[in-house]
C-alpha cells in the first residue's frame, strides 16, 4: 500500500471512530466518566489485557489482590482475564536468567512449549515447538511489530534483543488475538516486549564470563527526564566457540528505546533492535554418528587439492545484519475512544554457507558449474581441473508495514477494538560462489557480498534468483461485552489478504546443456475470514472459568509460490495450500494468596500442514501439504508459596499430535504417516522449579523432563526422553558511593551432564530406514533417509557481575 492510501485509510478509521465516540457520549457519561487505562504494545507484551471492559479491569484488581502480586512463581506466572490460552513470563523471572538468553529459551517453562537450543549462551537461535506447531507456524511479534520471516515464516530469536532490556514475554497457545499483525500464525502467538526508559539517568554495566570461552559485556546508557522525552541506548557484545566441533560465535547488539510523554493521556514511543552476527552452525548428527562421538560437529581440516571438503568448517557460517525499528503511537481522543499506530520497517541482509566444487575451464561460454578462472593457485587454467568453492545463500528483506487500532468503550460493560494492518515486504535469495585460498580452504569472503565467480560476461554464476514481493492486507475487530460481575463475553472476526509475486531463475545466464537457465514470473493471492469467541465465568474473585474458540490461517510460504516452474507433470495434481486450524480451549484458573493454579484442555483441527518433499524429475524441493492433524492436549500450571522465602513453581503438558492421512512426497512415494504422531511432538513435558529468595540472597533449582519424540514422518525412529536440572542464584549487594544495586549472578545449565537429542532438524526425513524394502500403495519402494538432531549441551556455566552507576 503507498503511503497515501496508508494514510486515507487511517484517516477513515479515525473518523468513523470518533463519529461513534460522539454518539454514544450521553449514554456513558453518567456511568463512565474515568477512561480505562491503556497501555501500548510496546509496553506490554499481553495484549489480550487491552480487550478487557472498565468492569472487566476492576475485577482484575480484585484477582490481583487475591493473589498477592501480579506476578507468581517468582515471575514464572501472571493473573490472566483472556477466555483461552494464555500464559505471560514477567520481568522477575528474565532477570534471574542467564545473560544472553533468548525468548524462546525463556519459554521453556510455559505449559505446551517444547523449547530447546544448540547452546545455552542463546546464540544459535534454538527450536520451538507450541502444542505441536513448529516455530514457522506461531506468530511472532516484538514491540508489536511482526519479526517472522516473511518468506518462510522463520524465527532467528538470537536477532532480538538482550534479557537486560525484556520487560514481558506472552504466549497465546492456541490462537492469536484478531488484531496482531501475524500472517504466518496456523498456531498461537509469542508477544515480548522493551522495557520503558527510566526516569533517572545513570549507565548500567555488566560483565559475564563461562564454558567455552563465553564473555559478555553489556552496558546500557539512560538518560532519564529530559523534558517530555526519556530514553535508554545499549550495546552488547557476545562471544563463544562452540561446545562440540571447531568454531563459535560472535554476536553485537544494539537496543534503544525513548518515549515521550505529550501529556498524561498521549504518548509516542520509539524502538530499535539491531543486530550484527557471525557464527560457525552446529552439525545436525544421526543417531549412528552421536554414538560414535558425542561432541562431534564439523570438521576443522581442510584436505589440500581434494575436493571432498563439504564437512570443512569454514564453509558452514551464518553471518547476518538485521534491524528493526519501530513507532508506537498511543493517543486518547476522548474519555471513549483511544488511537494505537504502530508503524515499523525491518531490515535483513546476510545467509548460510556451505561448499561446492568448480572445474576450471579456458572457455569463455557462459556454462554453470565451470568458471574461466585459475582456482587451484597453479597460476593456470587447466580445462576439467576440479576445485573446492564456498558456496553462499543468501536472503535480502525490505519490510515496511503499519497497524493502526481503536479501541472505544460503550459505557462500563462494553469495548470494541477494530483497525486495519498493511506490510508489503521485499524478499531478494539467491546463491553465489566464491574461491577459497587453495592451502587453507578460506573462502574469499565470509559474507558473500564480494568477490564472488563470475561467468566471463561478468554476470554472476547462481544456482538460482529469486525475488517475491508480499502484499498483506488485514481488517479486524473485537467486541468484548460484560453484562455482570462475573460473566465476559468476546467476539472477533478479521479477514486476512495476502499476496505473493514475483520470479525465479534456476541458473540464471547458463548455456550448459542440462544446466540451461529457465524459470518464470509468479503471481497467486490467498484470503479467509478468522472468527473467534469466548466466554469467561468469574465465580469470585479467585475462581474463573473459560471457553474460547478460534480460527487461524497461514498463507503458504515463498517458495512454495514458484511450484509450478519446479514440478513435473506427473506432480502437477501435488501442491501445497493455506494452513488452517480450528482451535478450541477450555480453562480454569485459580488465583489465591498462597496457590494458584491453571488448567487447560484443548483441541485442535489442524489442516494443510506444509511439508517440503522432492520432486524426482526436476530434481527440485517443492512444497505439499499434509491433509490433517488432530492435536488434543492438556496443559496446567501450579505455583505454592511455601513461605515468604519459599516458593515452587510446575507446568505440565500432554500433547497429542496425529497425522489423520498419508504422505505423499511428491517423487519418494506415498508414506504410511496415517495415525501417526508429528516429530518433535513429545506426549509428556514437565518442569517442577523451587524457588527461595530472601533479602539480598535468591536462588531457584529447576529441571526439566521430556518425553521421547519421533525423529521421522513415519515413526519409526524414536530420540529417548531426557531430564535437565539447572541452577540460578544471585546476591544484589547494598549501594557503594556512586555504584548502585551492585549484583553477582550464577546460571548452571545441565547439572548432571546428560546426553539427549533436543530436536529433529530435517523435516524431509519421511522414513527412517528401509531396510525390507517397504513399499507404497503404488508399488513403489520407500526412500529413506536417516533423521539428523540437535544435542543437548553438557554441564555448562556462567557467572555475571552488574551495577548501576551515576
């Protein structure tokens, strides 16, 4: 959308909201006359809360009051008011995690997360599932602007963020709210959001050293009231090698933050999120290769003059810049009727490495595969000389997008939020190849951006060119209606539109026979209506009772747009089609002074799962879908507070996640996946923590129990269960002259030092193994491929030492 249409269409909002808040003035003025108060979605990451009625949000207080504190389970648990899902991480508990860690390892205690990383530093990213959906299916968002890719729907939590700036962290289960701008959400939502500035100036420094070479420094300026405006900078540097294999990481972030306060009923405030990363990948290892070494990763030899080097680590780095910048407008436009804009442009730029091999040819004719050029470092170009390459994918976004919201109460016992939201992203991938120094197998440059081969015409040599543009186009609105104390009820419905263009080239400018370049512009648009209700009981002030229902939708990916150019003839019937899930929660929540308790049970039809399969005659990926799965499940969460000092907190999830069809890939076969349970779906998860914290002194011993998941599509291979315990401490010492709250913090990951497969990484691994040669339905033999994983990291640690200054 241009920014005149943006700006009519905000306009036309505006003005059919302000023509309601006129009309219904008389009618609320005698039994409303104090507006409800609003927060923005860059303060608070539990948006569910911004639904709630003036009667609604006078009952909270009431829970809250019931129930002690805000937050429970040392910040592991909030009071909730939503009718579904809903369960927030405070800032308590971020405090007392470890340095670097990510959102999603923050996660790992939520009921129905099965959460997990390649270290425990929090810079490899790491891998989620919610009730069974992966990370690709869950919506995410970060001051309220969306941070999935908008391609392939990824998360790189590593990206965003540093655990000194996190204010909250909420996950929606089942389904997200109507208003959040998540088009890639088949399954629930994760919200986090930037803490506010300060209103005292002073520099927060801290420092942190561990396993493995971890070190860390963090400092964070404030500058405190100035004026109408406060605002917080901060910069962080993180380093590790890898805990199994040769390498490591290096990651450098800056946040920033400002607000300003026009008046005590409008504000604007700013936030920045840039990161700048480089890090050697962990290698996924079958169950045969952890055997025979555990700690086993990528090789650190490079073998001069051969061309087998594909395992050199050199070749398997991820380098990346990313930035996010965003607006969050909150503006009272009469004692009925608030305005929320945030408008937010995200940028990314960098990709994965891996290798290749080139043969040098004396011809001058484009031919992919073959390079005029003198690759070996014989200082001659001998035709058929085979050389090692780095080969890098590399993946360009331009996003800018707006979502602008009212919200207008009716009185006491009635509030609508309705609003729009817009993004047209800019998606350029593709590969490039570059020489290596022949003696040391260093690629020319890590970041791919230089010194890339080059056909004689000067075009770059590719594998392949793809370029989409996404147009996404979103009206919602939400009416939230509390006749009585003690009954709510919430309707919503929105209508989603996206649209994918764009071309793709499979090797771009090549004459080779076989290797010709071909490909085509594309251009295909989705739509659907998501409704959603609830209805909540409050029987008193510690008792409430919940029923939810809701619809989500999730356009198929980028590159599942270009199957046409890829699929044969005897696939052309296979495609892949829009998510979509039915989800149906049903709760019970108890608030008291000493426990508090929630239950959940749900059930969700889940459709058109995408699934990447292989088609034999192209010889390329393309993308299918899995008719349904049925997830039916149970999550709880139970925090004691023993004493004053005392506390423990324990969540619990049983997931069912079945296959309702069999599988067919495309080119491998049809597979018997009918009846069978998603990968890395365990059926048990179970975190029990106990938590003490006295004066200066706090500290918490937590573990953590999964059930085993299935490693491939058909279940045959099976990764065991495992249990975790880790250990947090901290001693906040008194004031020193101009050092303030002076702190020593002690994070242990996996005290017993078990070994266990966290995560089953290639999802094309339909069948295990075939070793009797099953077949399809068809008569065809079933390919099998051997499922890789992700390792848990042994017994590691790290202690850091802060303080405020000034």
């Amino acid at each position: 959308m241009k920014r005149k249409s943006v700006a009519m269409a905000i306009a036309l909002a505006l003005g059919l909201g302000m023509a309601q808040s006129h009309a219904q003035d008389a009618a609320t003025k005698d039994t409303a006359t104090q507006p409800k108060s609003q927060e923005g979605v860059s303060s608070t990451s539990n948006s569910t809360r911004s639904h709630d009625t003036r009667r609604a949000a006078s009952q909270l207080e009431a829970v809250t009051v019931k129930a002690n504190t805000l937050s429970i389970g040392s910040g592991l648990m909030e009071v909730q008011t939503a009718p579904k899902a809903v369960s927030t991480i405070s800032r308590e508990a971020i405090q007392q995690a470890a340095p670097g860690s990510t959102f999603v390892q923050m996660l790992s205690t939520i009921p129905g997360v099965n959460a997990s990383t390649d270290d425990n530093t929090g810079l490899n990213d790491g891998n989620l599932t919610i009730r069974g959906y992966t990370m690709d299916e869950v919506g995410v968002t970060v001051n309220g602007a969306p941070i999935n890719d908008s391609g392939n729907y990824k998360i790189y939590a590593t990206e965003y963020g540093d655990t000194e700036n996190m204010g909250d962290i909420t996950v929606q289960q089942g389904y997200p709210d109507q208003d959040s701008p998540v088009p890639g959400a088949a399954g629930g939502s994760i919200a986090w959001v930037t803490i506010d500035p300060s209103h005292k100036a002073g520099v927060d420094i801290s420092q942190s050293i561990g396993s493995y070479g971890y070190n860390r420094t963090f400092v964070r300026l404030n500058t405190g009231d100035t004026g109408p405006f406060r605002s917080w900078v901060s910069y962080s540097n993180n380093e590790v090698n890898n805990w199994r294999g040769p390498g490591g990481s290096k990651v450098a972030k800056v946040d920033a933050k400002t607000v300003w306060t026009i008046n005590d009923k409008n504000s604007i405030s700013a936030s920045l999120q840039y990161n700048r990363e480089g890090k050697t990948n962990y290698a996924g290892l079958t169950k045969v290769q952890a055997a025979q070494r555990y700690d086993q990763s990528y090789s650190p030899t490079f073998n001069v003059g051969s061309t087998s080097n594909s395992s050199f680590y050199r070749y398997h780095y991820n380098p990346f810049t990313s930035l996010l910048v965003s607006l969050d407008g909150e503006f009272t436009l009469s004692d009925n009727l608030h305005l929320s804009v945030v408008p937010y442009f995200q940028y990314g730029n960098g990709g994965g490495g891996s290798s290749s091999t080139m043969t040098e040819t004396t011809s001058t004719t484009p031919m992919y595969g073959y390079v005029n050029q003198d690759l070996n470092g014989d200082g001659k170009i001998t035709n058929g000389t085979k050389s090692t390459v780095s080969a890098f994918t590399y993946s360009n976004t331009y996003r800018p997008g707006v979502v602008a919201k009212l919200s207008q109460d009716f009185g006491s016992n009635n509030s609508l939020e309705y609003g729009l939201w817009t993004e047209a992203p800019r998606q350029q991938a593709g590969n490039v190849y570059l020489a290596v120094d022949p003696s040391t197998g260093v690629p020319a440059n890590m970041w791919g951006n230089s010194d890339v081969l080059r056909y004689s015409n000067g075009r770059t040599i590719q594998s392949y060119d793809q370029y989409t543009q996404t147009t996404t186009r979103k009206v919602f609105v939400t009416d939230t209606w509390t006749p009585t104390d003690q009954l709510t009820f919430n309707l919503g419905l929105a209508y989603l539109w996206v649209e994918r263009s764009g071309y793709v080239y499979e090797y771009p400018d090549s004459q080779r026979s076989g290797y010709t370049q071909y490909g085509d512009n594309e251009k295909q648009s989705w739509h659907k209506v998501t409704p959603s209700g609830g209805v909540k009981f409050q029987l008193d002030d510690r008792n409430q009772f919940y029923l939810g229902v809701g619809k989500t939708f999730r356009a198929p990916i980028a590159g599942s747009l270009y199957n046409p150019v890829f699929t044969s003839a005897v696939n052309s019937g296979i495609g892949s089609q829009p998510e979509s899930a039915w989800t149906y929660d049903l709760g019970w929540r108890f608030y008291g002074s000493r426990v508090s308790a929630v239950v959940d049970a749900y059930a969700s039809n889940f459709t058109n799962k995408q699934v990447s399969g292989y088609d034999q005659n192209t010889f390329q990926t393309i993308y299918l879908s899995l008719g349904g799965v049925h997830m039916r499940g149970f999550n709880g969460e139970l925090n004691v507070k023993l004493s004053d000092d005392w506390s423990i907190y324990s969540s619990y999830a049983y997931t069912q996640a079945i296959m309702q069809s069999d599988l067919n890939s495309g080119g491998d076969g049809i597979y018997y996946t009918k009846g069978k349970t998603l990968i890395n779906t365990p059926r048990n998860l179970l975190n029990v923590g106990v938590s003490f914290h006295h004066g200066p002194v706090w500290a918490s011993l937590s573990s953590r129990t999964s059930s085993a998941i299935w490693g491939d599509w058909s279940n045959t291979q099976k990764a065991g269960g495992y249990t975790t315990m880790n250990f947090n401490a901290g001693w906040n010492f008194h004031d020193w002259g101009f050092m303030h709250k002076p702190y020593v913090k002690i994070n242990g990951f996996n005290l017993l030092n078990r070994q266990a497969f966290t995560f089953a990484g290639n999802t094309s691994a339909f069948l295990a193994s075939n070793p009797n040669g099953i077949k399809d339905v068809n008569g065809s033999t079933l390919y099998a491929s051997a499922p890789y994983y992700s390792l848990l990291e042994g017994r590691s640690g790290m202690i850091t030492v802060g303080a405020s200054f000034f």
